[in-house]
C-alpha cells in the first residue's frame, strides 16, 4: 500500500548509511567479543571491513497494518501504536572473515 511504498523509498535512501553503520557494529562491537570468546587458535579473526557491507538491494516491505492499543499501567493506561510488517529481502550482502592462522583460510 502507500505506507508500504513510501517507507520502501525511505529505506531506499537509507541503504547505504544502514550498511556502513552495520558494518562499523561488526569492526567495533561484534569482531571484539567474537575475538575475546573464541579458541587460541582463532583468537585473531576479523571481519574484512571492505567486504562487509549489505549490498545495494534493500529490504522491501510488502504490507503495513497500523492499529492504535490501549495498554494498561500502573497510573492507568497509554495509547500505543502497533506496527506489523512484512517485508522481504533479496540480499546482495557480503560478510568476510580472515582467520590468519588457520592454514588454508
């Protein structure tokens, strides 16, 4: 529908921050846990930060419904927005890993 298209144009010109960021996130949050938890042996993975990224097809949503819920609390209740959904993604993504010392990879 129109709200479906409208975010897709949205998202559309987002897509390449979107991955950047993702990419940033996986260079500065995730490469550090995955090296400080994984064996000896394994310890020096990285990501490959020009071969990381999401593409250049974003995600498309397909259908949007929008419905206004009442949600009580302790003080009484707040109007909320529900949002659902659905989307699809045909992905062009790359995520490169580098494994130093495993031989062959």
């Amino acid at each position: 529908g129109e709200v479906a298209g409208a975010l897709n144009k949205i998202v559309g010109h987002l897509w390449p921050r979107v991955s950047n960021y993702t990419t940033h996130v996986l260079l500065t949050q995730v490469q550090p846990v995955l090296q400080a938890k994984l064996p000896k042996l394994l310890a020096d993975l990285s990501f490959h930060p020009g071969k990381c990224h999401l593409g250049q097809r974003p995600l498309q949503f397909r259908r949007i419904h929008i419905d206004r819920e009442h949600q009580r609390t302790a003080t009484g209740g707040i109007q909320n927005l529900a949002i659902q959904a659905r989307f699809e993604w045909d992905a062009d993504c790359n995520i490169f890993l580098r494994f130093p010392k495993v031989p062959g990879l």
